[in-house]
C-alpha cells in the first residue's frame, strides 16, 4: 500500500479520536454544571476518617514483677450521624433510650462522620448491638485495669483515653504512653502491628501493701478511729514498700477522696515526735549533753516566758534522755530556748517545710512558723511539735537520719529515681541521739511480739490535738509513731498516723505505738517468706 492510499484512513482515525474526546470533554462540563449537587453527596460518603489514639499503655510493676496497672484489648462502638436517613428510626429510638449523650451529639451535630456511640463496651453488649442494627461499628481500644486496688492512692489512674490524670500514672504518663495514628479503617482492620515500650518498675511491695492495708483497715475498724496511714521504707536506699491508709469518714465514699494519697498530701501537727529532732539539734549546737540534769519542776504546769507549758506527767531534774523517753513538754521547751533561731535552721535542713521531691503529684510542702513571725509561744509550741505541721512521708524521710547513722536518705518509688543521701550529723552526736532514741530490750513491745527479738529497734511517739476554728480540742487528737527497726544489714523504718480514735485519754504510746509494732512483725515474717 502506497504512502497516497493510507492517508485518507488517517485523518478518518484522527477525526474519531477527535470526536470521542470532544463529546467527553463535553459531557464532563454538563456533569460539572448540571449535577453538581449529585457529586457532593457522593463524595461525602466517601471519606477516610483520620483518628489519633492512645493505642497502648505500659505496664507498672511492683518491686516482684507483679503487674500492679496493665492495659487489656476492648472494643468501642461508633456510628456516623451523617448516614442516618428517615428509615433510621428504629435506631434513633435505641440512641435515645440507651445512649442519650450519644443521641444528643448525633442531634446536635447531623452532618458529623464520626460519632462515639460507648467507649470500652463489654461483649454482651457488643453483640446485641450486632443484632440490633447494622448502622454500628466497632473499633479496638485499650482498658487500663488495676489487680492491687490497696494501692490505687499511688498509682493513680487514666481517663478513657489512656491519659494518666493521678497518681504514678500522671507522673510518667509520657513515659507510659506510645501514640498511635491510624485511619479508622485501619484501626478496624488492626492491620498496624504495636511495639510495646518499656513498662514502669516501682518499689512496692504489692503483697505487703495489700496485709498492711488489712493490718489499718482492721485498727481503724477496732480503735473507731477516723483514719490511719502507713508508710514503710528501706532505709539504705529509700524505697517505699508500702504506703498504706484507710479511712472511716463519710467523704472517703468520694472516689477523689479516696484517691488521694494521705500520706504526702496532708501535713498535721504531730507532737512529741519532734521532740526527737529538737533534741538532734541541741545535741549538734552542744547545747545540752546526753547526760545533762534538765529541771522540769516537779509540775504538769510551768510558766516560761510567762506562758504555761503544760505535760503530761510531773517530773523534778531527769536527764536529757528521760525528757525525750519521757515525753516532757517543760524539759523540752527550756532546751529549745537555748537554741533559739538555730531550731528552725535545723528543722529545715532535717527536711521540714520542704517536699522529700518523690515522684508522686500532689505532695505537700508542709509548714513551720518562720523567726520573724514568731510569738512568745512559737519556740515554746516548735520544741514539742506545734506550729510545724509534715506530712507522714516528711517525717519518715527525715527519721532516716536516725536509722542511717546522721544521713537523711530520700525516699523513691520508682527505681527510675537515683538513690540520694545527705550526711547531716556525724560522730558523737548523732550515736547519743541514736541512744537516747532506742527501746531498752526489756520493753514490753519484745515481750508481746515475738518477731521483734534480735531486732534493735529505735522511734518516737507523738499525740497532738487537733486544731479547730476555736482552739486546739484535746478531745480530737491525732497519734503517731515513727521508729526503725534494724538487724545486721537490714533498715526498715516504719511510720504510723492515727487520726481521732474514740478511745479516751489514750496517747500515742497506746494507738500508734501496737500499730507500728504489728506492723513490723508482719513485715519481719513477710521478709522471711520472701528470703526462703
């Protein structure tokens, strides 16, 4: 075929394609022009829905490797407002009967893609949902679940979003978290594999903090006691095994009350147990000697800077380690006279009026009355533990002084945190506070508790009135006791708080007292369980 005979079927070729592509052309612009309004509602069913999740949580472990706080698959149901039409009747009656937050957006907001109808359903409802209607759909979620509800105060917990809000869960909640965006289609599909971060270690014992949270539930039931706390901690390193509490009162049905971890975020006024660190203070000014005769005149009621300082028991010229045992408020109080402003320049290096910086929310400062607000009481009430108020965890940070030989040891409850001491007091003055201190072997306590024999044990009590608008009511009183036991290589100090027993003319010597001392018993043979 020659080069003249094929040209004609060219153009012939050439004009179809031409018209092929200009009736396109042309139908495409009527589409455009003329059906507009069909295209938009087409393509609004067609959307990729873009959601940004919490897709996994790490886990907390206690000091054992027991799952304390764990996270567990669930499914969650979602519709989409924008596809319910008028036969949708039937559904919006299941919406308004069943699911009125989720009727009320879907009312508010018709035109929306996406539409939570229940977070975290269970299966039985999930599955009459199924057979309900076909208009639901489900996604998977993360649940946080919590196996040692004795420790809820201090692992806080999440919202529905995984979101720490409380509790260790706030104070590492970026470390607890791994984000995770997906399309909704995919989170459907679970296509996308979860790489599951590293989980949290804390230095609770799970098994002791559930018997010693038994131990206070059942002193506060016998004593008719408004509340109690416990804190146990390892003295060579700071670890708080246990941090226990228990409360009677009617706003602990309060799930935020609860919650609340008593023993960092309330600061008391807790007696003589300040005596002990008074006496600290002296004994480093040199002030006073171990041995020295402190005359407390023979009486209950003594005037000095021509205010009364009342105590519990009249006593004549005792030594500086029988004011202390004693508990003697007019021995005290004329000791602290001799220091003067050095006292609160103490009580703030031992760690009053300061947070111990553990890593929990929440933690009160606590407070002491400063020099240049000081009346003529303010030495007298600082010597003997008033117008200083701490929180239980304050106190037990700054017995660790005692426990650990001079050296205040920070208390941790995660190992994440670095082990911190502080020497403090040294030498002879901190071995005649250890002495004056001690609980002689003959005390009843080792006679009552077989576990304690072999045990040095080392505390001091403290009753104090509770303040009201009108005054302190020596009817409403708090008692505390918090001491160390030590063996060979083995510190464990143990603080107690019990808050207004309905026991009358009890001091801390019979409330706190058997409670610290049950305490460590039950901490001795659980330490023996675990060494076996």
């Amino acid at each position: 075929m020659n080069e003249k005979s094929s040209r004609p079927r060219l153009y012939i070729l050439a004009g179809f394609g031409f018209a092929l592509t200009s009736a396109q052309a042309l139908r495409l612009i009527l589409i455009t022009h003329q059906d507009r309004s069909l295209l938009l509602r087409k393509a609004q069913k067609q959307y990729n829905s873009l959601c940004k999740r919490r897709a996994y949580r790490s886990p907390i472990y206690d000091r054992n490797g027991k799952i304390l706080a764990g996270s567990r698959k669930r499914r969650s149901a979602f519709f989409a407002p924008s596809a319910l039409t008028k036969d949708s009747g039937a559904f919006l009656e299941i919406l308004q009967q069943y699911f009125p937050r989720a009727y009320q957006r879907a009312h508010e907001n018709p035109s929306a893609l996406f539409c939570f109808l229940k977070r975290l359903v269970s299966d039985k409802d999930a599955e009459w949902l199924r057979k309900t209607t076909s208009l639901v759909n489900f996604l998977e979620e993360t649940e946080r679940y919590y196996p040692t509800p004795t420790a809820a105060h201090i692992l806080g917990l999440t919202n529905v979003d995984l979101s720490g809000i409380e509790g260790l869960e706030l104070a590492f909640d970026e470390q607890l978290t791994q984000e995770d965006t997906k399309t909704a289609a995919a989170l459907l599909r679970n296509s996308t594999a979860l790489t599951e971060p590293k989980g949290l270690v804390c230095t609770l014992d799970s098994q002791l903090q559930h018997e010693i949270t038994l131990l206070s539930d059942a002193y506060v039931q016998s004593l008719e006691a408004k509340s109690a706390c416990i804190v146990v901690m390892d003295a060579q390193n700071g670890d708080i095994l246990c941090m226990a509490q228990s409360c009677c009162e009617p706003s602990a049905q309060d799930k935020a009350y609860s919650l609340r971890n008593h023993a960092i975020s309330d600061a008391y006024e807790m007696g003589s147990i300040i005596k002990a660190f008074c006496m600290l203070a002296a004994l480093a000014e040199k002030k006073v000697d171990i041995d020295e005769l402190i005359n407390c005149h023979h009486s209950k009621a003594f005037p000095l800077r021509g205010i009364p300082v009342k105590t519990w028991k009249a006593h004549g010229k005792i030594p500086l380690k029988q004011v202390i045992r004693e508990s003697n408020n007019i021995g005290i109080a004329q000791i602290a006279l001799k220091l003067d402003k050095k006292l609160y320049d103490h009580y703030r290096q031992i760690g009053f009026g300061n947070p111990t910086g553990i890593r929990l929310p929440g933690e009160a400062c606590g407070f002491i009355t400063p020099p240049q607000a000081w009346s003529r009481q303010s030495l007298l009430s600082l010597s003997y533990g008033y117008e200083i108020s701490t929180t239980l965890l304050q106190v037990t940070a700054a017995w660790s002084i005692f426990a650990q030989r001079g050296t205040r040891v920070k208390p941790r409850i995660t190992f994440q945190e670095s082990v911190e001491r502080m020497p403090l007091y040294e030498g002879k003055v901190i071995e005649d506070a250890r002495e004056i201190v001690r609980y002689e072997s003959s005390h009843p306590l080792f006679k009552k508790w077989q576990e304690l024999h072999g045990w040095d044990i080392f505390g001091k009590t403290g009753t104090a009135n509770i303040l009201e608008s009108t005054g302190y009511n020596p009817e409403r009183n708090a008692y505390t006791f918090v001491g160390n036991i030590e063996k060979e290589n083995v510190n464990y100090i143990i603080s107690v708080h019990v808050r207004e027993s309905n026991k009358k003319g009890a001091y801390a010597a019979s409330i706190a007292l058997p409670l610290f001392a049950e305490t460590a018993a039950r901490l001795i043979r659980h330490t023996d369980r675990r060494t076996r």
